[in-house]
C-alpha cells in the first residue's frame, strides 16, 4: 500500500476478510464480520451480495478442480504404494 493511501475504510475490511472466508471455506464461516459490518450499518443487502459472490467464487473454484481432476484421473497411469504420488507424511505414515 502507498504511504500517501488513507487505510481502507473497516467495512471494505469486513467485507473483504467475510468474502475471502467463505471462498476459502473457514470454519469461522465469517460471522464475526457479518456483526461488524452490521455494527457498522452496512446493509443487509450489501453483505448477502458479498456472500453470494463469495459462494459464487468457493463454486467454480470446486467445480474447476473436479474437472482438473477428472480430466487427469481419467488419463492417469496406475500409481503403486510407495510410488512418486504415495509419499509419507512429515512423520512416515503412509497416506495410502
């Protein structure tokens, strides 16, 4: 940020930090920030269109990957336990 910039007003926070929660599916699932920006006399129908859009965005996010993956499972070479995808955790388990 430029140091001549005014700090973002705290409801572009809220809204931003809410948005950004639900496309990354936080468990917090952004109601702190629904009661700031209530608190804050942001309209309800401003937040419910950041929660559309952000629900919008986690959507296709999903949608694309299953694609990716289906895509590249369907092409994809058989890989044995212990192969180049079958690698241990940080401790040695096995995940497979």
């Amino acid at each position: 940020m430029n140091a001549s910039s005014p700090p973002l007003h705290s409801s572009i926070v809220a809204l931003v930090s809410l948005a950004a929660g639900i496309a990354a599916k936080h468990p917090s699932m952004g109601l702190c920030q629904v009661q700031r920006l209530r608190s804050l006399g942001v309209s309800e129908d401003h937040i419910n269109t950041a929660v559309e859009i952000a629900r919008h965005i986690r959507d296709e996010a999903a949608q694309k990957l299953d694609v990716a993956f289906d895509e590249q499972f369907a092409g994809a070479p058989v890989v044995e336990a212990g192969g180049v995808c079958c690698t241990p955790t940080v401790s040695g388990q096995a995940c497979c």
